[in-house]
C-alpha cells in the first residue's frame, strides 16, 4: 500500500495555500485518517496557529526538508504547507537528494497541490512545477475563490491544457467564505469545525460554517486518490 506526500505549493503568495492546508488538515482529523502535518513558513505559521500539533520545517536549513521524509517513514500520510517564494528551493533540494528515489524506498508517491486564483503570476508559477516535475507525481490544482470567482487567466492558459490533458491533474474549488466568517475564525484561531460549536458564532452563522464545510470536504472527496494514502483511500469514512 502507497504512501503519499502531499506538497501545497505556488510560489506566490495569497493564493489560498495555507487556507486550502488548515481545512484539509481538519477534513483528514474529522475523517480520522493518520498524518503528519509540517508547516514551513517561519513568518505567518499559520498551520501550526490551527493545528499547533503540526511540525515546523525551516526551507532556509538545508537540511529542513529532511523531516518530510522522516514523518514519511512513521505515518501513511504527509500534508506540508509551503510558504510564499519556496518553489525553487523546494525543487532544487528534491534534485540535490533525488527524492523521487527517496520516495520510491520509502514506497511513497508525491502529490503536489497548486493553488491558483485569478493573477496571471499564480498560473506562472504551477506552470515551473510541472516543467520541472513533469509526470513524476500527480497534480491537483484548488482554484481558490477567497478573492474572485473567475479563473479566465488560468482556464484559457497553456498550462492548464497541459496540467489537465496530458498530466492528468485533478481540478477542485475552495468555496468563497463570507468575510466576517474568515475574520471572525482569525480572531479567534479557530478551524471550520471548532468554530461550529464555539460561542462567539450564532446560530445562522454555525450553520454557514457547516455548509461551506461540507462543500470544501465534497471536492476533497472527489480526489481522494491523489489526496490520500492507498490504504486510506480503500476505507470508507462516515
């Protein structure tokens, strides 16, 4: 049975990376599938501000990245964060360690989750990934809607012809939150789930939570196979 990493990467910043790691870390906890969570941005942490059991890997060690593949030999399943500007180190460290070999002894296969919006940088960016990885791993691309629900750049583009066609990457959609729901979850460092029986929310906006939640855990649902470990994907969740 495969094991699987899951890298969330796009070198630019804002495009929903850590947003899209925070609600998947929670849909893997409230599915009870084992994993490991590492959060790589020294600045803004925002995993580790969510789910403060999450390890930290500093990208600016050159031995940073290493404890991926330690977590990898413990546990089915691991979900890394990775911050703003890491594309090129993170690719310059899988060359130095040859981490496709890495991965194959460890009987693991890499999955890499660009997130993208409507800026034509954040398409720039899964296009360097997939020049330089290629056909290795598996690809699902999260069209985050937090500041526009239109992808025109993205759709129309070369990249996602290439992504969807020929490297068959999955495609799902980070549903827009109301902005007084992502305000209200930040103040008081709060995931979906938690905030649903937190006091601070009324009933009208327990229920949004939820809503919006079962939406986010739906398109995670359909990707499975890329998301998960084998064995996690051949167990049925509630």
């Amino acid at each position: 049975m495969k094991k699987r990493l899951v890298l969330i990467l796009n070198g630019k910043g804002g495009v929903g990376k850590s947003f899209f790691a925070v609600n998947f870390v929670q849909y893997l906890k409230d599915r009870k599938h084992d994993h490991r969570a590492v959060d790589t941005d020294n600045e803004n942490s925002t995993l580790k501000r969510y789910h403060p059991e999450a390890a930290f890997a500093d990208l600016n060690d050159p031995r940073g990245l290493d404890s991926l593949f330690a977590a990898l030999e413990d546990a089915p399943l691991v979900v890394v964060d990775g911050r703003a500007a890491s594309t090129d180190l993170v690719l310059d460290y899988f060359a130095e360690v040859s981490a496709f070999e890495l991965l194959d002894s460890l009987d693991a296969r890499l999955t890499i989750v660009m997130p993208v919006n409507h800026e034509a940088d954040s398409v720039t960016q899964i296009k360097l990934i997939a020049d330089a990885l290629a056909e290795r791993c598996r690809y699902v691309i999260v069209k985050n809607q937090a500041h526009s629900e239109h992808f025109a750049l993205y759709e129309k583009s070369r990249t996602r012809g290439r992504l969807v066609d020929e490297l068959n990457a999955g495609e799902l959609v980070i549903p827009r939150m109301y902005d007084w729901l992502v305000a209200a979850i930040n103040q008081h460092n709060l995931t979906a789930t938690q905030a649903q029986a937190h006091s601070s929310f009324n009933v009208v906006d327990r229920q949004r939570l939820k809503n919006w939640q079962k939406a986010f855990y739906a398109q995670v649902d359909t990707h499975t196979g890329a998301l998960l470990s084998d064995a996690q994907t051949s167990t049925p969740h509630e």
